[in-house]
C-alpha cells in the first residue's frame, strides 16, 4: 500500500450525490482505494436535492466521477450525454463517469451484486429466490437472470412483484406460499432486520435447509437475523457489505483503471461500521 498523499491544486474529485449521504460509507471506502494506489485524488459526500444542478457543478468543475445514490438514481438519467445499456434496462443510474466533459451513466450494482454471489456460488441454472421487488431487488434480478438463474421474486405487495417479474420475465410467488418453493440461493433485498428493528427476519426460519445459499444485502448490522437464522440451519451465507464492496469496486475500476483492492475496501468499511455501533 502507498502513502495517503495530501490533496493539492492536481487532485482529482470523485463524489457520491444524494439524500441523505450523512451515514454514507462510499467516501471511506473510496478514499481507502484510492490511497492503495497512491492515486492523487479525493472522493467527498454531497448532499443534494436539485440533482439537476449538481450535474451542472460536476461538468463545470470537471469532477471526474460520481456515485448516484437514493433518490436520484433515475432522475438523474435525464442530465447524461449517454446511458450504458445496462443502466437504461433497468431505469438506474448509480455511477457517472467524467470522460473528457462526457458523462456516461452506468450501473454497478448489477454487477457488485453477481460478483458478490460469485465469491460463494456460481448463479447459472440456480433457482434463486429474491424477497423484495424494489430498486435493489430490480438491478440484482436483472443481473442473476443474465448469468443464467431461474428467478423468483416474492414481494409484500404482490401487485409490485408482479410487475418487476413481468418486466425481468421472470416468475412470482406470492411470500405466502415460500414453504412450496425449492430455493438454491436466497436473497433478501427488503429492509426487514436492518437497525434499529434487527430482530426481525423477511422470511420464516423454518424453509432454510442446508443446501440453500443465503444473501442478505442489509448491512447496518452486518449479522442480521436473517443470516444468523441461515447460520444455524447450516446454510452458506453472504452478507450485505460483499456486494456494496463489489459495486464499490467496479466504480473504482471504471473511473481509475486500477484493479480496486477489495480488502481494503471492505477492512475500510467495517472500521466505520463500528463507529456506529
Ligand atoms: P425500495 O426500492 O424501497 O424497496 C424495498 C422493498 O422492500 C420493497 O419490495 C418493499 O415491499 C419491501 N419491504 C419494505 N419494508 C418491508 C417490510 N416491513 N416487510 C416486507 N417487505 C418490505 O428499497 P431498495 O432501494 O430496493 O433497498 C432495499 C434495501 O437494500 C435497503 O435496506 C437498502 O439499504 C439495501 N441496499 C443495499 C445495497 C448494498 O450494496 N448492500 C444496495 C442497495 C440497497 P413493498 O413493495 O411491499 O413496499
């Protein structure tokens, strides 16, 4: 690892935009990464309601990157010059690279969260099972489908299931009936269990069997009920700093070029968790 080097009139600006950013722990994680490779830049938090503006601000000031965090990861779109296809399929822009005055909106996500799974269980042909149909929910469905899952959303409200699954065409089953269905990978994408309620699970203990693999993307605290739960019954699980780590990562390797350290990263992270605590 280098040198942190202090910030000078050379530095580059990365930043992550939304509202609230108070508690984000991109700056951390970022900052960490960037200091790994000596790399003469910064990386700040900006809270912003006029997402329009702050896409001004970052052409005018040439700002070479941006995380895109709640609300603006759509709303932003608009203010682009263009849009991965990835990032346009499921309506989400939560990265923007500066490239010479251009900026491209892209999705990393989609990806963070399949590596994430990767580093315990290959996807492909997997019957995988995701509970909650919101924006998380849309960007990791559309990324275990692409590597070849058999998804099932279930969702608490089953009109907004069924519409994320019409529009991954993919299957819908209503969290009632969980019992019936043969999981191989488990996902919670809900905030059931995040703190301050953490006793609370988005699914019954009793359908988790040895064999399933189970994620939790809830962070905040890193061992949920859910994964606890999935612990006892044997289960192999993922918790849900692997795939902030991940999107992290890939943010990282776009805007930099440079192999992201992915340790660091996560060691940075949970250093800042604890602050929490
Ligand atoms: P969102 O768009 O608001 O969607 C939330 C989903 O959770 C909806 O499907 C909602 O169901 C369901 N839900 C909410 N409260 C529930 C409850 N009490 N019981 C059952 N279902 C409930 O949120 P999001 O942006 O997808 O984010 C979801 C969670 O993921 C947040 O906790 C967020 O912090 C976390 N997250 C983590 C990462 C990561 O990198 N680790 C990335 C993104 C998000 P209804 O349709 O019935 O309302």
């Amino acid at each position: 690892m280098m040198a942190n080097r202090s910030a000078d009139a050379e530095s580059a600006l990365y930043c992550v935009l939304g509202d609230p950013v108070a508690h984000s722990l991109s700056p951390v994680m970022h900052n960490r990464a960037l200091a790994h490779h000596g790399l003469n830049a910064v990386y700040l938090a900006f809270r912003v309601t006029d997402i329009g503006a702050a896409i001004q601000g970052l052409r005018a000031m040439g700002i070479k990157g941006a995380s895109i965090t709640l609300p603006h990861k759509s709303r932003v779109m608009q203010y682009l010059d263009d849009i991965d296809p990835v990032a346009a399929e499921i309506g989400a822009v939560n990265t923007i690279i500066n490239d010479n005055g251009r900026l491209i909106g892209k999705n990393s996500d989609v990806t963070g969260a399949v590596d994430a799974l990767r580093a315990k269980t290959e996807p492909a042909s997997k019957k995988i099972l995701i509970v909650g149909a919101g924006g998380a929910a849309r960007a990791i469905g559309y990324g275990v489908r692409n590597a070849g899952a058999q998804v099932t959303i279930a969702n608490r409200t089953p009109e907004t299931g069924v519409r994320l699954a019409a529009d991954l065409e993919v299957d819908f089953l209503p969290l009632a009936d969980l019992q019936q269905s043969r999981i191989d990978i488990l996902i919670n994408t809900t905030p059931v269990g995040m703190h301050p309620a953490t006793a609370a699970s988005p699914v019954p203990d009793d359908i988790l069997s040895p064999e399933i693999v189970v994620m939790d993307i809830i962070y905040n605290p890193l061992e949920t009920a859910l994964l606890k739960a999935a612990t006892r019954a044997g289960c192999r699980t993922i918790d849900g700093l692997a795939m902030f780590v991940n999107q992290g990562a890939q943010q990282f390797e776009w805007w930099t070029g440079r192999k992201a350290p992915l340790d660091n990263m996560r060691q940075a992270v949970i250093e800042n968790l604890q602050e929490f605590k």
